[in-house]
C-alpha cells in the first residue's frame, strides 16, 4: 500500500465554546505534511477538543481550520480527508476482521472486490495477514487495535487522527503497539495527530509535541526539546520527571547562568535572560547520592525502593524534598540514612518561578 496524499493542517485563530464555557482559546497551529505530532496534556487542556477540530466531529466558534491547504473549517467529517483511530476500537462484533476494515470502503461504494483487496492489504500492513476471517472478540486488544488502525488507514487519509489509542492495553503491550503505528506512520508518510496523556508514550512517537494547558499551546518543540529546554515550570515539571527548587540569578552571560540556592553559586546553562528569583530544573536521573560528608544539599532518605535495575530515592533536604534515581550499588542508602544529594548544574536547567 502505498500513501497517495498526505496533507498539513493548519489553525489560524481557532476559537471553540459551549456557551459560556472557552475549550479552545485562540489557537493558531501548523503540522506539516508527514509528521507525526502528538497533542499532549492534562485533563481537560483542550488536547481532545482540537482533534475533534480537526475530524470535523466539531465545529469551530471563530478561526479557520486549512486541511491539505483546503478551507475545512465548515466542512463536516464526511467531506474532509481524515480517518480517526478511536481509544475504544469502535469495531463491529457481529463483522469479520476484513469486513470491520473494508467497512469504510463499501460505504463510500468502492466495488466489493476492491475493498476485500485493499482491506487486505491493510492487515497486512499491521502485521494480520491471514486474520481476516475472524471475529473481533478472537484477537487480543493489540491485535483488535491494529485492525483500527488498518481500518483507517485503507482509506487514504491526508491525516490520521488517533484518539489515546493505547489506553486500554497493559505496559508491554502499549510499547509493543506504539512502534508498530511509528513504524506504519513513517513508512507510509502520513501525517498524524496523536492525543495522549502519557509523556512517554509522547516522547516514544513524535516528530513533534503539543503541549496544553488551560485551553491553550503551553509550549512547541520536538521531544528532546522539551525536556532539555523547557519553557516553564509546567513545562518541566509534566516532561518527564523533575525537582523544582527556588534560586536566585544573580547574571547571565554567554548562554550561562551564575545562580545562587542554599548558600552556594552554580554556572547553568540557560536560553533565558532571567534574573532575580526562579527555579531550578533538577532531573532525577542527574542528581546524585553520596555520604553526608560530601559537599553538596545535606537531607535524610524518607523513601528507597529498589526497581531493579535502578534505585528510586526522596531525601528530605534543605531546598525541599528531592526525587533521586541512580544506578543500584552494592550498598544501597536506606530510609532513615544520611545522604548529601550531589547536583551535576551542567544536567540543570532555569526557568521561571
């Protein structure tokens, strides 16, 4: 199968409200042909409303929504080029494998023949060739998933949408998935637009993400982008894991940042002109635990749990309490022991407070 098209999609403005309730601020969004760019956020940030935006399932309250360089914005799902992956599958009991992917097909008419064959071709594509025979309730949840996903894609979208796909599978099984619709996305060039929750998951997929928060872009970049240099405390705080302590900048010079927390000065590098009072990104993977003779933040270990291939600490310290991940050791630290965190400031990054 190969893709025939594969569009941008593009917000200027857009504006959605349910009466007096604002989903959606004023939101101006460009996703190239190709990319693969996750909408990412809490609860209630407005990640869903845009997907649906763009689906057409809903209509936008002011702004434009261009599609393939096409005006879409009143344009229903059924007259616009997306196929959507649903969270909950959406797949018929009562049809074969094949007919669930082919249904998209006999209902725009394609001929019979030609929606068997392309259905086909689309399990193949995810890896269920042979599958098409079966009922739905004989597949696992991943393999049901991949029949979505074949399911969307035998029409030639110029945009995939997928709604918190792998919600319902286990740890394992979402890894699993997720590299197979990476895998799929890539090889055929669509351009996609993913809504989870999972930073993870986000981070694993994306060319690019979205990250939302009140209703609005909090902030734009690829994955390593967002973690390495993030604009916010939010930011911070919702890439991954992180420690926020209080510092004072005292100058910035040269991309670096003199500050100062607990007494002692740290150079961080920085992409901002703060100063005065802001916060210190601490990664947990960067900080490090010695004996309480060591310089460094003094605190006693109120938690330690072995996972493995890595122990996961919280000390209690001065500057707050600190989450530490660091490599298993011999001898690990216990609850109750007397730590001194090491803080690498070259690992640490600023943003505001």
């Amino acid at each position: 199968m190969t893709q025939v098209a594969t569009g941008s999609v593009r917000f200027d403005g857009v504006v959605k409200k349910y009466g007096e309730v604002t989903a959606l601020k004023k939101l101006d969004l460009d996703i190239e042909p190709g990319k693969l760019v996750t909408l990412l956020g809490p609860s209630g940030c407005g990640k869903t409303t845009t997907l649906r935006l763009i689906a057409g399932l809903e209509m936008a309250t002011a702004g434009q929504i261009h599609i393939g360089g096409e005006d879409v914005t009143h344009l229903t799902a059924t007259y616009r080029k997306v196929s959507m992956v649903f969270q909950s599958y959406a797949l018929f009991p009562h049809m074969t494998v094949q007919e669930n992917v082919a249904y998209g097909l006999t209902v725009k008419s394609t001929p019979k023949a030609e929606a068997a064959d392309k259905a086909n071709e689309g399990l193949e594509l995810v890896g269920l060739a042979g599958y098409g025979d079966r009922l739905p309730s004989e597949l696992s949840g991943g393999q049901q998933q991949r029949v979505a996903v074949a399911r969307a894609i035998v029409l030639e979208p110029e945009v995939l949408l997928l709604d918190e796909p792998l919600s319902n599978l286990d740890a394992k099984l979402r890894r699993h998935v997720r590299e197979e619709i990476r895998q799929i996305q890539q090889r055929l060039g669509l351009t996609a637009v993913y809504v989870t929750h999972d930073q993870e998951e986000a981070m694993a997929v994306s060319d690019d993400i979205i990250v939302m928060n009140n209703a609005e872009i909090a902030q734009k970049g690829t994955p390593a982008d967002l973690y390495e240099a993030p604009s916010s405390a939010f930011i911070a705080d919702f890439i991954g894991d992180a420690n926020l302590a209080d510092c004072d900048v005292k100058s910035v010079s040269d991309g670096m940042a003199l500050v100062a927390m607990n007494g002692q000065t740290y150079s961080v590098p920085t992409r901002n002109s703060l100063s005065g009072a802001a916060q210190l990104v601490l990664r947990p993977h960067s900080l490090g635990l010695a004996p309480p003779d060591t310089p460094g933040v003094k605190g006693t270990v109120s938690y330690a749990a072995y996972l493995g291939k890595e122990m996961q600490y919280t000390v209690d310290t001065e500057i707050g309490p600190l989450f530490v991940i660091s490599p298993v050791q011999a001898k690990p630290f216990r609850q109750g022991d007397a730590v001194c965190v090491k803080i690498d400031p070259t690992q640490a990054r600023l943003v505001a407070s």
